[in-house]
DNA sequence: GTCTATAAATAGATAGAC
DNA sequence: GTCTATCTATTTATAGAC
C-alpha cells in the first residue's frame, strides 16, 4: 500500500498561498474553489479557515503581496536620478520580471479589470493605483525634460500596462490551443527578452516627441 | 395588489441573451448563475434550457454573436482598396464601436484571454483568430507600402487590441470606486472620441517608420 | 412555449475532537 | 496545528403538467 505523501508539518501557510494564488489565477476569484485549494497545497480545508479566516481573507492577501512588490519597485525606478526614457525601460523590466516571477499576477489583475474591480477593497486599489501614480510621475517628468510627447498619461499607462499583462497570460492560451487548433499555428510563442524589446521599443515610439 | 410586470409573450430569446451577455460580463463563465440570467431576462429557468440548451450553449452563442460582428467588419476593411494607415484608423474605429454597442465583449474577450481560452471552442477560437489574421495582413500590407516598421504583427496587434479592451472595461471601474475611493480621484473617465484620437495616434506611432 | 417541483452535486463555512 | 463530520445555501439541469 502506498502512504500518502504528506508536506513538512508547519508549512502549510505558504502552501495555501501558493495554491490558493494559482486558483484563483485560473479561474477568477468567484469561480475558484476553497476545497481545491486546499487539495491542490495538500492541506485540510480547515486550515485554510485557521490561517486566513475566509475565501476573501485569502484573496485579498494575494493581492497585497503582488501589489507590494510592484508597488516598492515602481516607486523606487519613479524616484531615481535617471532620465524619463530610461525610467521607463526599467519600468517595464520590472513589470515582466514581476508578471514571471508571480505567474498569478497577469491573469488575476486583467481579470479584475475585466470585472471593474469587484473583488478589490479600498486599501488594495490604493496600491494599485499608486503604481499607477509612480509611472505617471516619470511621463510628466519626460515631458517636462522634453522628451516625451504631451500624451494623456492615463491613457498611455493603460496602453502599455494591458500589452504586458495579455502577453503573458496569452503565453498559456497559446501552448494549449496549437495543440489542437490548427488555425492558431500563426500564433507561436515568443520569446520573453524579444518581448522586452518589443515593449521598450513600443513604449518610446508611444512617448517619443516626433521631429 | 401590484401585478408582475411581463414581457409580451414569444419574445424570450432575445431577452435570454441580453441578460446572460451581461451576466458573463459581469461575472465570467463559471460564476454566472443560471438562475440570475433567468430572473433578469424575467424568464423561467426552463425556457433558458428550451431555447439554448445549455449553460455552455448560450456562452457560445453570445461568443459567436461577438466575433461574427467584429470579424466580417475586420475582414471588409483589411480587403479594401485604402492605405494601411486608412485601414488601421478604420480598425480601431470598428472596434471602439463594436465595444461600445456590446458593452459585454471587452470585459469577455479579457476573462478569456486571463483563463487561457478555458470556454472557447475550436470554431469560436477560429473565428477570434481569423480577427488577428486580417489585421496582420494590414500590418504586412503597411510593412510592403514602406509606411511601417518592421514590427513582429502579432506583438504589435496583442499591443494595440488590450489596449481597446481595456479602455472600456476600465471606464466601469472608474465610474464605481471614484465614489468610495478618494485615490482615484486622479482618474476622470475619458471621453471616447478622446479615446478614439488617442488610440490612432499610438498605433501610427508605435508603427510609423522614423525618419 | 411556459411553468412548478425537484433531483443531484457542489459551494463556503464551522464545531469540536485530538 | 490538524483533522472529520456536517450544516446550509446555491449550483446546473431535468421531468412533467399545462
């Protein structure tokens, strides 16, 4: 008979985490499940009650976890010494870095966008819109520099932003469908430095002053 | 006694459809509830069953309904006789038209990207593919003209689409938290033909060839 | 075409033993 | 910290009367 594999005892915190932030990346937050969670971090559904009290408890952990490492990193590249178009590179760098590290992010924030950010209480959306308020700063500031065209600087951070977060959560779609759809061969995956490139050099000719 | 108010009779469909195009939107495939779609179309359950089937049935037909729209005016405008500059202007037009007549189809078209495609068939992911196709073919069509850089279509199209999609499904966002949120205050919604100019700006930006 | 009633499965959450 | 058992509400779907 075989034993059950069982986790380290006294982990099982991150490992609701982790499981909980790929459920909900894969199904959206209403449609995910508590007791898949728990399957998938092979722990009781109880214990995922004691660690985090509720299904929203747990989500919105999730959220403040990527919008904390997001948040620190975009402000840090907003308050540097370097130059607009640099800043923005660097941005964007991170934005990628983040979105790999944190697979969950992408699919979890384009969703909420999708839903108008149902699921997302006041203290949370700040973070969220502190990003936002960051990049905006680096665009004022290459306009003042000279460098960047008067653009609306909301419209162009939500121009950029989608871009980044549909390229990865594309990526998926992508994999699983050429599988079976042949229509979609056009579509194969790309490589993730091209893609910074892509962005980066997107992101100038979007914010360059023509001559 | 206040007597219920119904729809004349033989006209269920139709409303059947309305109400479940808004509830996916609103919620997504997996939490959209049978029963909501029923009561907002002020039908029995049963006749959701009768006339679609299924759950799955009615997604696909709002699904099918969305991309023959937006795919026969793709197709007619990559065919025509313009320029691809014209083309694309004309693109972004159609879509920004196309979201606004289905206020359901940016909010979709994002959940499903975020999921992977989870509830898309192979004849509806065929038709979302034949939307790319007809714009790549303008990309290509610019890029022999000499008018476009020498862009990878399918990055610069994965560009400019969220971009629309998110732009509508944000305005929702906007419009409910600016109340409860002072955060927000910074994002007034944009006015759609602000939308539209801004929108043909980037995409001859980010394609233009330099100087 | 339209309705009521109900089946059968699954949801989030909790009480209480260990 | 961890588990079993269970409550209550809600889910998709169907059978059958009208």
């Amino acid at each position: 008979m075989v034993k059950k594999l069982r986790r380290p005892r006294g982990d099982s915190r991150p490992a609701i985490f982790q499981a909980a932030a790929h459920e909900f990346a894969l199904r959206g937050y209403d449609a995910a499940g508590v007791d898949r969670i728990a399957d998938k971090a092979r722990v009781n559904k109880a214990m995922l009650y004691y660690h985090y009290g509720s299904k929203q408890g747990l989500y919105v952990e999730v959220l403040h976890d990527m919008f904390r490492a997001v948040g620190a990193r975009t402000r840090a590249i907003a308050q540097g010494p370097d130059a607009a178009e640099m800043k923005l590179d660097a941005w964007i760098v991170t934005m990628v870095e983040e979105a790999a590290a944190r697979p969950w992010f992408p699919p979890i924030m384009l969703r909420e966008l999708a839903s108008g950010a149902a699921h997302i209480d006041a203290e949370t959306f700040g973070m969220m819109n502190a990003v936002f308020m960051a990049v905006r700063d680096v665009i004022l500031q290459g306009q003042r520099e000279g460098t960047f065209r008067e653009v609306d600087p909301l419209l162009t951070y939500f121009t950029i932003l989608p871009a980044i977060l549909i390229f990865f959560a594309r990526q998926r779609v992508v994999a699983e469908k050429r599988k079976t759809v042949q229509s979609f061969a056009a579509a194969a995956p790309r490589e993730v430095d091209e893609f910074i490139r892509h962005m980066q050099g997107s992101a100038r000719a979007l914010l360059r002053r023509q001559t």
